[in-house]
C-alpha cells in the first residue's frame, strides 16, 4: 500500500469514526431519556437474562463512572456504569442486555469468545509494540543494504507478526460484539423488557455500539497493510 493510498484509507476510517462515534453519542443519549415500557432496572434484566440461559454465579456491581460496563469472566462479575446501574432506560436497559449476552457466551464456551479472551491479555501489548519492531527491521536494512544478511527484513516480519496478533483480536472481536447484541435484542423482544414501539430504536443503539469495532477493526488492518508497505519485499532495498 503506497503512502498516498494509505493517507486516503486512514481519512475515510477518521472520518468514518467521528460518524459513527457521533451517531451513538446521539442514540446513548436518546435511549436514556426513555423509560423503558416494562419498567424494569438494568439490574433487574441482567439477573433475568442470566436466569434464563441458566447462568448462575454471576454478580452485578456499581462501577463509578461512564461507559465502564463490562463483564469480567475472572471475577465473575457485571459491572454497570452510573448511567446504567439501577437505571431503567432504554440505554440502560440495552446496555445491561448486551453485557449479559457476553456472560452467555462465556457460559455457553462460545468458541470466538474464547479466542478472544485468549487474545486479549497480548493484544494492546502487540499493537504498540509490532509497529516498532517493523520501523527497526527498516533501519537495520538500510544501514545494511550492502548486506547479504536478510536480517532487516526478518525483523521486520517478525514485528508484523506481532502486530497481526492484535489485528486478529479485532477481526475476533466484532463478531462477538455483533452476537452479544443480538442475544440481547432478542431477549429484549422475546421478555419485553422494553415496549414494542421502543424495540427498534433499542435495536439501532446496539447497531450503533457494534460499528465502533468495524471501525477499531477497519483501523486495524489499514495499519497492517502498510506495515506490510513499509517493511517492502525481501533484499528490497538492495542495490
């Protein structure tokens, strides 16, 4: 990928970013105005959901703060965010929803939620890390480009590997995002957890969350290609 094709996919992602993070702004916001039409709590629907799908062992806490919802597999635990926890909006109610489906998945052994909590630990350690190691491999090759050592280049395919660690977390992760939505759409249909009318707004919002990692993912890979660029082909730089 030459420099100029990679200036022109980086601005479409940026852009494309800043709409999507705009858009669920708005949606969050909206969503939280709502009352949910069953007028349950965010904690009330996480303990039905999990009830449901026969998950037990699960507890749900108060995490200080906004957009620190999370399900934590190794405590065992759902954290809701003070917009969420005990609230009984649509937001809340979608956003507890979506944090529960990720404990079905753990419950269930979900095989790419399994690969992405294996991944995860290395993952943000990979993608600062492998650029780096690329941009190395490219100035030992051309200190060395009198060489017949492929020692560059070598290093510099390690770092992509590296990198391509993190790139195949992202790739993981959006379909388990997109899945743990549906799960909760679903219930929230099937439970009415939410009114009819509030149903496909519910369903946007959650549409609205998933695109943030087709973006981290879209990010991902735009990275990788021009690492690839920039490490070029072997003895490249010869003369």
């Amino acid at each position: 990928m030459g420099y100029f094709a990679y200036l022109i996919g980086a601005v479409i992602v940026f852009v494309w970013s800043m709409i999507v993070q705009a858009n669920l702004k708005s949606k969050m916001q909206k969503g939280a105005q709502m009352r949910a039409g069953s007028g349950k709590t965010a904690n009330q629907v996480v303990e039905e959901m999990l009830r449901a799908h026969d998950v037990t062992g699960i507890t749900v806490e108060h995490k200080p703060g906004n957009l620190t919802d999370c399900y934590s597999p190794k405590e065992g635990k759902i954290y809701l965010s003070d917009t969420t926890y005990g609230q009984s909006s649509v937001t809340a109610i979608a956003v507890a929803a979506h944090e529960a489906g990720h404990a079905v998945q753990d419950h269930e052994n979900m095989l790419l939620y399994e690969v992405r909590q294996f991944l995860a630990p290395a993952a943000g350690i990979a993608s600062r890390v492998g650029p780096y190691i690329v941009i190395a491999g490219v100035l030992i090759s051309a200190y060395a480009q009198n060489s017949s050592s492929d020692i560059g280049y070598t290093i510099g395919t390690i770092g992509i590997l590296v990198y391509f660690v993190a790139f195949l977390f992202y790739l993981v992760m959006l379909p388990v995002e997109r899945n743990a939505s549906n799960r909760a759409f679903k219930d929230m249909k099937e439970f009415g957890w939410v009114a009819d009318d509030q149903l496909s707004f519910a369903r946007t919002a959650l549409r609205a969350a998933g695109d943030t990692y087709a973006v981290a993912l879209a990010s991902s890979a735009i990275t990788l290609l021009r690492l690839l660029a920039i490490r070029g082909g072997r003895g490249g730089r010869r003369r």
